[in-house]
C-alpha cells in the first residue's frame, strides 16, 4: 500500500467536519426580523461579489488553460496537454468552491454569532469559531483531495515518473494561485474601498457612528470584511500551502533524489498536519472556559504538539531510513518555529498592549503626519527579526538537510511545510476574526444593546492576537514557500549555479525587487480611484434622498455594492496582468538565469514589504484603539483624529497591498516553474 | 609625463574659481540692520551646528584612523598602516574643510542674494548661483586634488604598485565617506527636526506664517537648510563622486586590466568633467536673461556638452589605442545619459506642473491619508523609469566594455563616473536651491516687501527642476557607484563568482536588503524623538516669554539651535555604527561571499527606498504648493491641511532618510572593500 493515501483520508476527514460544522451553525438561530434583514443584505451583497469575481476568475482561468494546454500539447503530447488543463482547472474549481462554500457559512455565522451572544460568550464563541473553522476545513480539505487525487492518478494509475507527475500537478497550484490572486487582490481593494469610503464620509463628515444603518455603504463595508479577510485570507494561505506541498514534491522527485518516497513524503506531512488541524480545531472549542483568546491559544499550540508526534511518527518510519530521517524531521520543526517566532514577532509589534502601537498613540498628540512617520517607522523595524527568523529557519533547513544527507533544497522545501502544515487550523483561528468583528456590527446595527456587543467584543478582540500571529505566519511561510518554488524553478530550468556577478542576473533582481513595491503602489491607487467613485455615490444617496440622514428612509445599499464590486474587478486586472507577464518578459529579454535573480529579487523586496505594510497597519489600527480606549483624551480628541488617518493609511497597507504581495510573489514563482520548462523545450 | 597630472591641476582651477567667487559674494551688500542681524544668527547657529558635528566626527575618525592603521600595520607594515592613516584623515579634512567653508559661503550667500533681489532678478541671481557654486568647487576641486596627490606620492614618487597606490588612496575615500555620513544623517535629521517643530507649533497651532521672527525655531530652520541642503547634498554627492573615481581606480589596477593607464585614466576623465563644469557655471551665469531656470539648464547641458567632447579627446588619444577607447568611452557616456533619464523623470514625478503631483493634490480632498497614499504611491511607481534606466546604464557598460575589450566591471565604473564626472556644476545647480530658499525666507522676515519676496520667489521656483534633476542624478549614480564598490570588492575579497543558489548568500542578501529600510525608519524616528523635544521648547517659550506673540519680546533662537544640534549628532550615532558594524558582522558569521551578497541586497533596496522617498517627498511637496498657488481651495482650506500633513510626512522622506541611504549603502561597501581584504590577511 502506498502510505501516502493517507492524504486523501485526511482531506475527506477535514470535509466531514466541514459538513458536520456547517450542520451545527445552519441550525443555530438568525435572531430578530431586523437581524434577518442585514444577513440578508450581506448575504446578498456577498453573493454578488462573488459571482462576479468568480465569472471574472472563469474568463481567466480558461485562457490561462488554453494556453497552458497548447503549451503543454505541444512539448509533450496531447495527452499531457489534456492532463495539464484538468489539473489547472481543477486546481481553480477546488479552491473556488471551497472559498464559496467557506465564505458563506462565515456570512451566515456573522448573524448566528451575534444572536447566540444574547444567551453568553461560550456559545456564541462556538458559532463563530465553527464558522471560521468551516472556511478553515473544507479549502484544505478539498485542496489536499484534489492534489492526492491527481497524483494517483497520474502516478499510480497511469504509471507516469513521479517528476512527470509532480509537473503536471504543479498545474493544480498555478489554477488555486488564480483563485488566490483574485481573491487577495479583488478582496482586497473591494474592502478597503467600501471601509475607507464608508469611514470619510459617515464619520468624517457626517459624524455618525462607524456601522450606522443610514450608512449607504454600510453593507458593503460588512460585505468587504467577509471576502476581504475570510475569502482573501483563505485563498492566501491556500495558495502558499498547495505551492508548498507541490514544490516539495517536484524537488523530491528531482534526479538528485530521485522521487519515490521524497515525492510522497511531503503529501504525508501535509496528511498530518491536517489531523492535527481538526483535533485541534476540536480541542480549542471545547476548551472554552472564561477567555476566548486563550481558548484559541490552546488549540493552536495543541496542534502544533500534535503535529510534531505526528511528524516524528512517519518521518522516523516512513521508509527513509535510521539515518535520514532527522534531515527531513529537523528542517520541517525548525520551519514550524520560525513560523512562530514571526507570529509572535507580528503580535509584538502591533498589539495593543505593547510599547509600539503605543507609541503610536503618544506621536498622535503631535498630529497625522507624526502618528504617520512613526507608524511607517515601526512597520519598518518589524521586519527585522522577521528577516532573522526566515534567515535563521533557511540556514538552518539547509544544513541540518545536509548533516543527515539530505538534498538542502528539500530541507528549505519541508520547512516550508513545517510552517504550513497546520495550516488548517491557522485558517479557522484567522476566519474567526471577521466573524466575529462582524458579529459585532450586526449587533450595533440591530440595536441589540449594550451587553451583547460587550460579549461581540470580547469575542472581536480575542481574534486579534491569533489574527496577528497568523498573518505573520502567512508571510513567512510565503517566503519559505517562495524560496521553494525558486528551488524548483531552479531544477526544472536545469540552473545549477547563478552567479550574480553576472550583469543580467543583476538586472534581473533590479526588476524583480521592483515589482513587489510597484504592484503595491498599483493596488493602493486602486483602493484610492475606487473609493472616490464610492464616496461620490454616498454622498449623492444623503443629499438626494430626503429624510435618509433622519433614518426616515433606507439608502441604497446594493448600489453601494456593485459600485466596490465591479471597481475591484475592474482594478485587479492589471496588476494581476504584470504578475504574469512581466516574468516571462524578462525570460525572453534577458534569459532563465536574470529569470531567476527576478525571483530572487522580487523574493526579497516582498517580503519586506509585505511584513512593513501588515504591520505598520495593525499597529496603526491599534493604536487608533489604544486612543478610544481613552488614552491621549480619548474618542473625538486631536489625536484621535490624527490616529484615524494614520489607521486609513494603513487600511489598503495590511488589507489590500500587504496581503496580496505574498500572492503575487508566489504567482511569479509559479509563472516562471510552469511556463519556462515548456518554453525551453519549444526554443530548443 | 604623465597625462593624470591634468587631475591636480583641474582641481587647483576649480578652487581658484571658488576663492574669485567667495570674492564677489563677499563684496556684495548685506543690506538693513534687520538683514545683517538676521544673516549673523544664522551664521552663529550654522557655526554651533558645524563646530558640534565636526567635534564629534574628529572623534569618531581618529578612531576608524586607529582601526585602520593598526590593521593596515599588521598586515601590511608600519609604513603602510602611516599611509592608510593619512589617507583617511586627509580625505575626512579635504571635505570637512570643503564642506565647512562652501557653508559658510552659502550662509553669507543667502542675505546677499535677498538685498541683490532689492535691485532686480539678474545681480541676485548671480550671488544666489555663485553662493552655491563656491560649495561645489571647493569641494570637488579639493577632493580631486588630494586623491590625485595622494596617487601621486605613493605611486610616482614611492614607486608602489597601482594596486597598492588605489588601495591605499581607497582609505581617502572611506575618510571622506565618514564626513558624507555626518553631514547627511545628520544634517538631515538637524534641518527637519527643525522644519517640523517650527511649522507644527508655529503654523499650524498658533496660525502665524512661515519664517516669521516670533517663531523661536525660525533661526534653527534657517540654519536646517544650510546644514540639510547645501552641506548635505554636497557630501552626498561628493562621497559617491570620490568613491567612484577610487573604485574605477582599483578596478583598473587589478591583474585583469594591470594598472597603466587603467589606473589614471579615472583621475583624468574626473578632471575633464571638472573642466567642464568650471566653464558650464561660467556659462550658466553669464547666459541669464529673464529665466534663471533656463540659466541652470543652459549650464547644466552646456557642462554635458563640453565633457562629451572633452572626454572623446582623452579615451581618444590617451593611449588606450584605437580598438579599445570606445570601450571606455561609450560606456562613459551611456552613464552620463541614464543619468539624464533619471534626472527627468524625477522631474516629471515631483514637478508641480505635472500630473502625479497634481493628483495628489486633487487626493488632498479626501483628507490627509488619502493624500498619503497617493503619494507614497506615486513615489513607488516613479522608481520604474529610475530602475530601468539604471538597469539599461549596467547592460550597456558591461556589453559595450567588453564588446571592446575592456573589463566589464570597469565599463560599469565608467558609467559611474560618466554621471559624476560633472558633480561640481551639479552641487552648485543644487545648492543654489537652498540659498535662494533661504534668501526668500530673509526676505520676509526682514520686511523687505512684496516685490521683493517675488523676486525670489522666481529664484527659489527656478531652483526646483534643477534640484529634482541632480538628485535624480544622486541617487542614479550612488547606484552606479556602489556597484562598482561591489566589483572592486569582489575583486579584492578575491570572489569570481557568486552563487545566489547557496543559502549563506540567499541570507546575506536578504540580512542587506533589510538595511536601507531598518536604516531609514531610525532616521525617521530619530526626526520624530528630536522633534518632540524642540516642540516642548517652542511652546515653552511661546508660555514663558511675555510678549512674544504679541511681536514684542525677542524669543530665544539659541536654545532651538542648540536642541536641534545636540539631538542630531546624538541620534545619528545608532545608523551610523549599524553602517559599519553589520556588514562586518556578517563578514565574520557568514563569510566574505555573503558580504558580497549583503551588499548586493543593500544596493537593492538601498536604491528602492531611496528613490521612493526622495520623490514621494518632492511630489508632496509640490502637490502643497500647488493648493497654495489656488487649487482645490487654496491656503487653508480643508485640502490644504491634508497637503501639509503629506508634505510633513515627506520631510523627512526627502530630506532625511531618503538622501542618507546613498551614503549608507556607499559607506557599507568601503567597509567591505577597505577592511575585509584586511581581516582575509590578518586570518590567513
């Protein structure tokens, strides 16, 4: 028996408590006639976003297809060609499907949360966490099946090499990376534009409340939450994830290795860290007492403990050998705590509690562009032990490979795994975030008094200790993934040295390194273009219609959004674009080797920009906090003001640009191992 | 005879030029009592500023000296660690002296220049232009005056190796890299602690206008952008020219090239530029009309113009023979012109005629964090045309080099040097910007009336393009310049080839790429924490001092000058030894090739960040004053405020951190270049 056919085991496990979560929260109760009404806005609004952004992904994905499909046709074969399409779209279908599914049991778990907060916090933790956890299980589930799927197919049933197979599934993940891109990046800027809109004029101007029912972009704003953070969140790591594992696997069954058990090994790993995922996704509902936070502590450091048993169990007897085995072991912990270290780095430097976001605060006094400076300023310092750990995780990976005889580049590749794995449970700790932040707008605006949205935000700020940590484990394992992916490409580019003394190489890495900042600034201007059209609409609705601003009349919610809707679409497109073509244009300007220092370079730059803007946005965002919590004369003061406006810088910095560079960075990786092996063959 | 003696003799007319000039300016009429009080404050606090900075910079050289000498002793004999030791002082005193005295001239230049403007546009044009141009004679001449004695004492009249000679002479560098670091770390943060606290108390809370003499910090801005503008960007530019001429030097002294003419030639096309921008200030000058803006140009082009032909005429005929010159001089010349893109299009992003400008007012509606996005954008996206032109300028010296023969590296030195050879007409176009700001700044403070704050408001305006151009010009050449640091320190650390595919390397790279970031947000903080003790002073003394608003008592200038002084030279301690002191750590824990890397990664992000802080401050700054000049509501409106809070956040974008960066990734490459060749001996 082939012992990795424990991986679709344990994806249709994941799948089964998907079902059976989605079970318990569809039995829970709405709530009020008015409650039913705004879930039933959101619902709406959210459907629409995804049907457009899904028939947009559809037009994309099969040209992609096409492509992809001649491509392969022609280098090797219809046969190959039909395979490669199958895995793409495959690919795209499974995580779209599992982000729907995902997406909309959090949008119904918003209402059930906040009604289920009117009997006490422990059930109504338990519908928002299960709500997240829905997202959390089946996109992993259903990725873990399908890449298992395929494999088996490819290897098993058909025969081929285990690096022909790994190839053609490599499609799989460029298909979820699509999903990804348009989720991250259409999530984003959809998000942000109807956050930032909704904010200028309802609280800036107007001076309402923030989640006001007279807000015209009020539903919008609660739509964004859910496919910016739940969705977006959700395809980011995915995308991370499904790379990894496919990496993994393509470095494995590179000639040095050899395939066989390194092919498998790291579907296997992938295999454990989901059933860790679900015990521990289990064990943190149940052990709900008092503290929602601490609950959601346990359940991740409970399957981080399980997962290194597990680790230890089938890398020790998986076939590797005495010897071996700790080169694969070894690397794959030593990921898994870098991963923490920049998660608790991440919470270090943007909790509430701490001295930066603090400080923030205090430079507030001093007026926008202080709170501003010295935001940026922390934001940029975060990286560094960041920068550490991924330095320290990649040496390490390396030569502990090395020391037990293992081919290094697999070590950075499990190591990447070693960060991923639980990814299962990182996603339902993350989704439960806009679950609950949402719970607690519904309760404002169905008016269900003060004590229930005390329980919706106690739940609310539970989420953002677990939502820094995973967001910084999103980033590095993003890097370590990326990292991987640039040893893949290596190994299918036949690369074997890159010597940057080399003019091309260097420009390479210019233009790479260029990228990640440019598509940022794209992404940002983005949010920028599409909030003013929004704005424009919100305010047109308070002057035009009568006895709205009396909360006589009810805005136009829809309008609102399908304005953000079809503006994230229409705005994700190029940069998305860039992602794809700016890599292969270097390859055929300047060759696979400057190809290379691209990726290297675009490495890099991402990263730290990718951990500076995630960060200096939350320490923002809390120390806008920190300020209404009564600090520095509280709400309405000067410096209240001054940490609004840095908190508005920083929205599009960790909701939109931020996020969406771990994607576009592993896009161009992806970009480069898919297409240039082919067009290699065809120049050749 | 040797042809490079022309190199101490264009220096020597160079500071003939200077001491005519300092002549002229000195004879012109300080104007009222009013002026000449106003003039001798500055003078003192530009004094204070200076004595301070160069107390603590004597101290900090004579230990690098003690450093440098002992490790040049032990590895390569007494006399040798006496002649690094020499080099090094020398090198620090020549721009120190250089610096201090174009200073001073600037300083006297600015009262000068505001009476000129009581007699009409073309007298005050004319001390404006040559109060700058005795900064930039002075120091390039003495500069190339000391490195071309210094060549020629150890290799004509001790008879030491080229390569000995250059590397010894390196060690002049690394001394003048030190002033380079004081001067702009720490003008930096002295000049914007300045403008911030003088504006946030001043304009913004008690709503009295710029420059006006109630302001306690007035003086102390006045005296900022002397120290900021003129000394500052003197030795930024002057610490790349002097590193570029050296490094093309060592490149040229290497086995591959054997010295020759290799070695001289260098010294010989910086004196041809000299020459050129001798007469081109000349030309400037005499050829002004109505425009001074189309002064500047003419003499910008007219210096191009003449080194082109000047430089034909010395690769032509000085013995590098009729198969090899153009090797040397195309890619001279395609250094000169990337130069002349990035100059522009720095132009076009910062300009207030243009249009990312101008959206970013237009943003301004919208509040503060609107504008800041915009123009945080707006900065990364104007690094595109800079990158490619950089990576054009690389391509085509390396393939015109060696498509002619000549060493690649030392085509991409070349090119380096093609965009500095006419640093002296480019640092007195630039610092004829801060004297005529500053003159304005008199001009109203001292009452002298409309017509003549109009006058030089055209000076001031004129000064504009140009200065975008010559940083453009700065921060291109840095690049150029610190690549070919990089190639010289390959070539004396002795690596062939550096293999980006080896992880010491991969985190060498990202462990340097994390510098230029980490670098600039101490700075920024350091702007901040300096800021909020100034602002505790002016308010103090705005509380304390009866009568002060009311015009009637004089406030305190010293005590703010002191402030700002005392706090710079302390904050700019932590970057600088971080500048020194990383690189070599990693030397130490990585190893020579992930130093290579290192470096690599800083030039990278250290060009990056460096370019999207300079011009996302410009674009900030002109988008302000495009509000003012009338759009979007004009002065004090809502848009207004949200221009001033951008262009408070680019201060120290522009003015700080962003032109700090060039001479930090330029002083992290002379540490490696001058000390590891060392510690490689020393461990051998």
């Amino acid at each position: 028996m082939e012992w990795y056919l424990i991986t679709p085991v344990a994806g249709l496990a994941s799948l089964v408590l998907a079902v059976y979560l989605h079970r318990y929260v569809s039995k829970q109760d709405s709530g009020t006639e008015k409650m039913r009404e705004i879930a039933q806005s959101i619902k709406e609004g959210a459907k629409a976003y995804l049907r457009r952004q899904n028939m947009t992904l559809a037009a994309f994905a099969l040209i992609m297809a096409t492509v992809l499909g001649v491509l392969f046709g022609l280098t090797e074969g219809v046969f190959h060609g039909v395979s490669a399409v199958v895995a793409y779209l495959f690919g795209s279908l499974c995580t779209a499907i599992a982000a729907y599914v995902g997406m909309m049991a959090a949008v119904e778990a918003n209402v059930k949360t906040a009604n289920a907060a009117r009997t006490g916090l422990k059930k109504s933790f338990s519908v928002a966490f299960y709500g997240g956890a829905i997202m959390g299980m089946s996109i992993v589930g259903l990725s873990l099946l399908g890449i298992s799927l395929l494999f088996f197919i490819y290897y098993n049933v058909l025969g081929w090499t285990a690096a022909a197979a790994s190839n053609v599934v490599l499609a799989f993940s460029f298909g979820a990376s699509a999903l990804a891109l348009f989720a991250k990046a259409g999530g984003g800027i959809y998000t942000k534009t109807a956050d930032i809109s909704a904010d200028l004029v309802g609280k800036v101007e107007l001076g309402i409340p923030e989640d006001d029912p007279r807000n015209p972009a009020v539903i919008a704003d609660n739509v964004g939450d859910n496919v910016g953070d739940v969705a977006g969140m959700g395809a980011d790591l995915i995308d991370s994830y499904i790379a990894a594992v496919i990496g993994a696997m393509i470095i494995g069954s590179a000639p040095l290795l050899g395939g066989g058990i390194y092919t498998t090994l790291p579907l296997m790993i992938a295999a454990v860290g989901l059933f860790a995922s679900i015990i521990g996704a289990i064990f943190a509902q149940v052990s709900i007492k008092a503290s929602p936070g601490a609950a959601l502590n346990r359940g991740l450091f409970s399957t981080c403990f399980l997962f290194i048993i597990f680790l230890f169990l089938i890398t020790r007897f998986s076939g590797l050998g005495e010897d071996k085995w700790l080169g694969v072991f070894l690397p794959t912990v030593a990921g898994l705590a870098a991963g923490m270290v920049i998660g608790l780095t991440t919470d270090y430097f943007t909790s509430i509690d701490r001295s930066p976001a603090q400080r923030i605060a205090g430079a507030s006094v001093s007026g926008a562009a202080i709170n501003i400076l010295t935001g940026f300023s922390y934001g940029i310092i975060s990286i560094v032990p960041s920068i550490i750990g991924i330095s320290a995780a990649t040496l390490a990976a390396w030569y502990l490979a090395d020391m037990f005889g293992i081919y290094p580049f697999y070590g950075i590749a499990t190591a990447a795994l070693g960060m991923l794995s639980i990814v299962g449970m990182i996603i339902s700790t993350d989704a439960y975030g806009p679950v609950s932040d949402n719970a607690k707008g519904i309760a404002e605006q169905a008016g269900l008094g003060e004590e229930v949205v005390e329980i919706t935000d106690k739940l609310d700020a539970a989420g953002n200790t677990s939502k820094a940590i995973t967001k910084g484990f999103a980033i590095g394992a993003a890097a370590l993934t990326v990292l991987t992916l640039f040893g893949a490409y290596t190994e299918l580019a036949g690369i074997s040295s890159l010597n940057l003394m080399q003019p091309k190489i260097v420009v390479g890495v210019f233009v790479g390194a260029m990228m990640p900042p440019l598509l940022s600034a794209l992404l940002i201007l983005s949010v920028g273009r599409n909030g003013e059209r929004m704005i424009a609409e919100i305010r047109r609705q308070f002057k035009e219609i009568p006895g709205l601003m009396e909360g006589k009349a009810k805005p136009d919610y829809a309008r609102c959004v399908d304005i953000a809707t079809k503006g994230a679409i229409k705005e994700l497109m190029l940069p998305c674009v860039l992602a794809i073509i700016v890599p292969l244009v270097t390859m055929v300007v300047l060759g696979v080797e400057a190809l290379a220092g691209f990726l290297a370079g675009s490495i890099v730059t991402g990263i730290i920009f990718a951990l500076m803007m995630a960060n200096s946005g939350g320490a923002w965002d809390n120390a806008k906090k920190y300020i209404e919590a009564g600090a520095h004369g509280g709400k309405g003061s000067e410096a209240h003001k001054a940490a609004v406006a840095g908190d508005t810088v920083g929205d599009p910095f960790k909701d939109t640009a931020g996020p969406s560079l771990n994607t576009m960075i592993t896009v161009m990786s992806l970009v480069a191992s898919v297409f240039v092996p082919l067009i290699l063959v065809l120049l050749a």
